[in-house]
C-alpha cells in the first residue's frame, strides 16, 4: 500500500468539463470558452517573445511577474502590491486555502457555484461547509457572524449566472470573521464588481481569470487584488517561477487593449440577450445571466433529455447530475451562428 494521506487516498478529484478530442468536430459551449480569438497584440507580443529562434525560451521568467502586475494595478485603481498574478485563479483558490485554514478548520462556499472550492478543501484537510440560495438567489441561512477561515463566494454564479449585490457583498464582509473571497471569474460579462470594495475591507479578497472575457484558456493566467497583507502572504506560498514568459507577455498584451475586451464582451453579451429571449418564448425558464453563459430548464424539468438532444446534434453543453442542477443545462455563448444552431435543436425539442 502507498502511504497516502488518508483524505487523497479516499477523496474523488474534481472533474473538469469535457474536452473532446475531435473538437472540431463539435459545436463546443460546455467550458464557457470564448468564441473570439484573444487580441490581436496578444499573438504579437508572444511572437515577440520568441523572436526567430524561440531563445528567451532558455531563461526564467520574472518571477514577480512586476510588469504585469504594475499594468493590472493601474488598470483597477490600486498600488501594485496589492495585486498578484497566478497561473489561473485556481492556484488563488487554492494558495488561499493553504494560507488561511489548516487542518480541520472551516471553509465554506455556496451550493450550488464552483465545485472545485470542495476538492480544494479536501486536499488541504479542511472542513467543508456549505451555504444554500433561496428561490430569490439570496443567500439562505447564513449566520449573523461566520468564523470560518475563508467563505467562497463566486459572483457571478457559476453555474447558474447571476451576481450579488454589491450591498449583499459588502454586508458579507462585515459578518465574516474571516477571509471573504469574491471570485469574479465572469465579472467582465457583469454589471458591477466588487474590486474597489477591497480598499474598505481587509478581509476581501477579489479573483479574476483571464480564461473567459480575454479569450486565454489556453494560457493559464489569473490575478487577485487584496490588502497587501494578503498579497505577501500568497508571495511566500506560490510557486516561484509560476507564470512563464508568453504567459506573462499575453496577460501584459491583453490587459493593455482593453477597447478589443470591451468589443467583444459586448459583442457576446448581446448574443446572451438574444439567444435568452428566444428561448423564454420558446418555453424555457432562463435564469438573467450576468456571465457569457446562460443555465436553461426546459418545461418539463428535464435537463438530461435536452443535454441528449443537443449531443446528437454534435452540439456539447454542460449537464450536472446534482439534484439541484439537472433540472437544466449550462450553455456557453457562442457565436451567433453557433447560437442559432441551438435554437434550432432546442426549438423544437
């Protein structure tokens, strides 16, 4: 017998949204990627990089990732040591576990929105707790003081698509004893964010991805803003050469062109409204979508039979078997003839 440690011995992994091999092949909108190519200085700064020979390749990359940092800082209003890039907001979920909850102590997190904070939670060999939504998408039964280490909080929803209030986020911050986390991965989609709440509240930390709005899946790349605090603290913790150089000259590249971010967010919010209202005439319960995906339940509660559907028809889109999910589907934006495609299956389904 290996000597595992018994809770990975014991623990299911997370299961990531599946990646078909023959993707070409298939109209794709199970993973929320974008349907648009990232910026165009993107793809000219990684050639850059690699001028003829690929040689900067033999050297590590800035391990502070400063110059990003100091771009993102600008960007959002705040010092650069309030800022720290990561290879995906994922390695800032789980560096902030590891910084805040040892052992046995509490995190917490919504059900449903990101599974993987569970997974997380696991692995470090903390205790798991979860908070339901009323009808009304408000948070049920939280306490009037939680004194938990960390409480997850992914707004927009994954994989439902609302947003908290600013007022419920703030409030939130107030009432945890602990670290209060607002991932913010589809905020670009959203209406408001949390961000400048963090210079009012040191215990609020907010994460962003660069793999839906910016169109970099592929790259790996996130960042959070945090009190300073916060920020050395994760320092000492990530990996020290965590972002490699294309890496960091696409997340450069992408945060200074942030008129091709605003065109094509916009671009993929109107296709959310048109795709949404077509369905709701079609009969479909959609929940008002604040990310580039929308979750849809068709009359008969069945989310299954329309998954199935849409499959025969080479299109994928998400389905979760947890009892307060398959009553629908989760469907990324795609383009509009992509969008079309599935009105034309769910339409008539």
């Amino acid at each position: 017998m290996l000597p595992l440690r018994k809770n990975i011995a014991e623990m299911a992994g997370y299961v990531p949204g599946f990646q078909p091999p023959d993707a070409d092949q298939w109209i794709k909108l199970n993973t929320n990627e974008n349907p648009y190519p990232p910026s165009p200085r993107v793809v000219e700064a990684i050639r850059r990089e690699l001028g003829e020979n690929g040689a900067s390749l033999r050297q590590y990359p800035d391990a502070g990732s400063r110059r990003a940092r100091q771009i993102s800082a600008e960007l959002y209003g705040f010092d650069p040591e309030w800022v720290i890039m990561a290879n995906g907001s994922d390695e800032l979920l789980n560096n902030l576990i590891r910084a805040f909850a040892g052992e046995g102590e509490e995190v917490a997190w919504v059900h449903p929105s990101y599974s993987y904070y569970g997974t997380l939670i696991e692995i470090q060999g903390a205790r798991s707790r979860t908070f339901s939504l009323t009808a009304e998408y408000k948070l049920a039964d939280f306490p009037e003081r939680y004194d938990g280490k960390l409480f997850f909080l992914t707004s927009p929803n994954a994989p439902l698509g609302f947003a908290f209030s600013l007022t419920e986020i703030e409030d939130l911050a107030c009432r945890c004893s602990g670290m209060l986390v607002v991932d913010e991965a589809y905020a670009d989609f959203a209406d408001h964010s949390a961000m400048d709440l963090v210079h009012r509240y040191p215990n609020l930390v907010v994460t962003r991805t660069f793999s839906k709005s910016y169109a970099l899946a592929g790259m790996r790349l996130g960042l959070a803003i945090a009190h300073p605090e916060v920020v050395a603290a994760l320092d000492k913790i990530r990996d020290h050469y965590h972002l490699d150089r294309l890496a960091l000259v696409a997340a450069e590249a992408a945060l200074l062109d942030q008129d091709y971010l605003r065109q094509r967010v916009a671009q993929v919010c109107t296709t959310r409204e048109r795709f949404s209202e077509r369905l709701r005439v079609a009969g479909y319960q959609v929940i008002p979508s604040q990310t580039n995906f929308v979750f849809v339940a068709p009359a008969d509660g069945n989310g299954q039979r329309i998954f199935e559907a849409l499959q025969a028809h080479k299109i994928l889109v998400r389905y979760f078997s947890d009892p307060l999910l398959r009553h629908g589907v989760r469907i990324s934006i795609g383009t509009d003839a992509e969008m079309d495609a599935v009105l034309k299956v769910l339409e008539s389904a």
